[in-house]
C-alpha cells in the first residue's frame, strides 16, 4: 500500500508546519501594519490589508483545525506569531509612515540648533520657558517620520545633552517641510 505524500512524515511534521509558521508570519506581519495605517487615518489601504490578513489566517488555522492532533502545528502557529510581531514592527519602523512632532527641550542657548534646523529645511517654533531649576528653551518641529534620523543627527551634532521627545501626529493643515534632499552633512564635532 502506497502512501501519499500529504500523508509522510515530512509533510506533516515538517512542511505542514513550516507553511503555517510562514503563513502567520505573513497575517501577523500585515496586522501589524494594518493597525498602523488605521492610527494614520488610511481608509484605503487599512482595509485591503485587513482583507489580506483574515484570508491568510483563515488558511492557516483551518490547516491546524485539519490537523489537530499535530503538535508540531501548534508551535509552528505559536512561533509564527511572534516571529510576525517582530517582522510587522521592523517593517512598519522602515515604512516610516506619517508624521511627528519633536520637542527638544535645551539648557543651552538654542540660536544655534535652531538655525541648523532652518539651515536643513526644517519648520520650527521655539519659545523660552522656566523649567524645574532654570530656564530652558523649548523648540517644536512637525517632521515626516523618515526624517526623524536627520532630526536627531542635528540635535546629537548641535547640543548632545538637548533632552528630546517624539510624538505621533495624525493630521497636519500646514507646515514647513523639507522639499529637497539636504546634502548637509551632521557629525559630531562639526
């Protein structure tokens, strides 16, 4: 008697769990970014991925339903998971979606790392304030989150010790945003 080749052993403790391992990868993976765009308001694509998720999830849990006596699904499942968790997250970090606000909040003069934003094309609104021993200088800017690197290249060149927090920001009328790529240069030391 022949048997087949869904019904070997390496089939069913082998590839059967390697593609729901990948499978869950994939749904988790787009989860991750789906929730993403809706936080951003992305009614378009929130939606088709949502789509692209629930099928591939539905697959893969109606081949671990098919196979429930298969622990090694169960695991391949588990670790999918979390593998995905973790490609979504370093995936949605490189997409770098949407925009931010950076507030940077500096003990030393602030002329300086002001103008060096400008200098980059960047917008900012600064004001002088009291802080909780001596009088600081607060500067906001409203940045596209692939340029919060640059941002932070600036600071780190201009003012190292410049305490600085980044905040997500959902929708923006009007702004000063860089059109072209700066060819400047930020280093330490300079």
């Amino acid at each position: 008697m022949e048997t087949s080749f869904y019904d070997s052993s390496l089939f069913t403790y082998v590839l059967l769990p390697g593609l729901i391992f990948f499978s869950r990868i994939m749904d988790v993976t787009i989860g991750t970014v789906r929730i993403v765009m809706v936080s951003k308001g992305h009614k378009f694509w929130a939606p088709i991925l949502g789509f692209f998720e629930i099928l591939i999830w539905l697959i893969a849990i109606s081949k671990i339903f098919e196979n429930l006596d298969n622990w090694m699904c169960y695991v391949a499942y588990a670790l999918g998971f979390a593998a995905g968790n973790y490609v979504g997250l370093n995936l949605e970090e490189r997409l770098a979606v949407g925009i931010v606000k950076i507030q940077i909040i500096t003990r030393k003069e602030a002329t300086k790392l002001i103008e060096n934003l400008k200098t980059a094309g960047y917008g900012v609104t600064f004001h002088n304030a009291q802080g909780a021993s001596e009088k600081v200088s607060i500067i906001h800017s409203i940045i596209k989150r692939a340029e919060i690197k640059k941002v932070e290249n600036i600071i780190k060149a201009t003012n190292p010790k410049a305490f600085y927090s980044i905040e997500d920001i959902k929708f923006v009328n009007e702004g000063v945003f860089p059109m072209v790529k700066t060819k400047l240069r930020w280093r330490k030391g300079k």
